[in-house]
C-alpha cells in the first residue's frame, strides 16, 4: 500500500499532459474489451457535434463558464 501511496504522489508531480497519459493509459488498461456498438455511436455522436460546431447552431462556451455552470 506505501508503494502505491508513493507512486500516486510522484504521478501528481508530473506536468498536466503526462498526467492526462498517464490516466488515459490506466483507464485502458481497466477495459481489455471493445464495445464495437458504443464505438460506433460515439463516432456518430462526434460527427453530429463537429457539424453542429461548424454550422453555428451551437455555440462552444469557455472551459471557466462550463465549470461554472456544472458546479451549480
């Protein structure tokens, strides 16, 4: 347990974008299968708001507002 307890906090040492690697690797590492459905829906998804950013009907707001608004 000291062992993990040390690694998480020499993790928090590394800057943002090695975190960020870092935390996408090991939630990776948590799903060894492929939902190939889900996959495919969230590619539609992402389509459907890259055209919606790109047509104007949805306006992108700053990281600083939607934090914001998503604490309440």
């Amino acid at each position: 347990m000291a062992n993990t307890r040390e690694l998480i906090e020499q993790a928090l040492k590394l800057p943002p974008g090695a975190r960020a690697a870092l935390a996408g690797a090991l939630l990776e590492s948590l799903d060894a299968s492929v939902d190939e459905d889900a996959t495919q829906a969230w590619e539609k998804e992402i389509v459907r708001r890259v055209r919606e950013l790109d047509d104007g009907s949805v306006k992108p707001i700053p990281w600083n507002e939607a934090r914001r608004i998503i604490a309440g």
